[in-house]
C-alpha cells in the first residue's frame, strides 16, 4: 500500500510540476478533499483547485525540486524546494497527503520561505 500511495502521489504532482496540468492533479483528488494551511484555513476541492489554477500564471517557470518522497501507512510526504525564475525567492514546502481508496483525501501545507529559516532557527535555539 506504501508504494501504491507514493505512486499515486507522484503521477499527481508530476503533471503539474512538469506542465501545470491542473486537471491531471484533480483526477486523483476525493470529491471530499481537503487541504489544509498551516494558518488553519481549509479550502475544498473546488476552492483549491481555483487557487492552483490562479497560481499558475505568478509561479510560470518555477523550479521545483522534491527532495524526499516518503510513505508510511496511508500517508505521503513531500518535501520539495522552490524557486521562482530569474532570482526569485526560494520556498520549502512539507505537504503531508492522505490517501483514502486511491485518492488523495486531505493535504496539510507548511511552507517557509528559505531566507527566514535563519530567524526562525535562532528562535528556537534561544528557547530549547
């Protein structure tokens, strides 16, 4: 089952990643699916993908590098690195996916942009 969630999770992203092809994307998303954003907002299926879709045109050439694809159970982890072209800023991202009957169910969404790891760091490490 690992395997099969890593998979579905991979041909999900990689039509978006390679082409913004949205639709792919929400060929294996539930009809009940819902993401979640650290700041604990949700938007459903439909609200997402319109997000995606409005993305796509601002983010046009972003590179995208997932450096870990990892599964245990009926979740997926994606942790991928971003950066929009022509010196853009730099994101990291962890989605962590649900997969439920071979569908992505729910995403939950942490992204911090690179520059602002440093302060973040030194905050935690004055509060251990």
């Amino acid at each position: 089952m690992t395997t099969e969630n890593k998979s579905i999770v991979g041909r999900a992203l990689a039509g978006l990643v390679d082409t913004g092809d949205v639709d792919t994307l929400a060929s294996y998303l539930s009809e009940d699916f819902t993401h979640h954003r650290s700041d604990s907002t949700t938007s459903t299926k439909a609200q997402w993908l319109a997000a995606v879709r409005a993305a796509l045109g601002p983010t046009a050439g972003m590179r995208v590098d997932i450096l870990h694809l990892l599964a245990d159970g009926d979740h997926v982890v994606v942790h991928s690195r971003r950066r929009l072209p022509d010196a853009g800023p730099e994101i990291v991202v962890v989605d962590v996916l649900r997969i439920a009957h071979g569908f992505i169910a729910e995403v939950w969404e942490v992204i911090e942009p690179a520059a602002q790891a440093p302060v973040n760091g030194a905050w935690w490490d004055a509060h251990p």
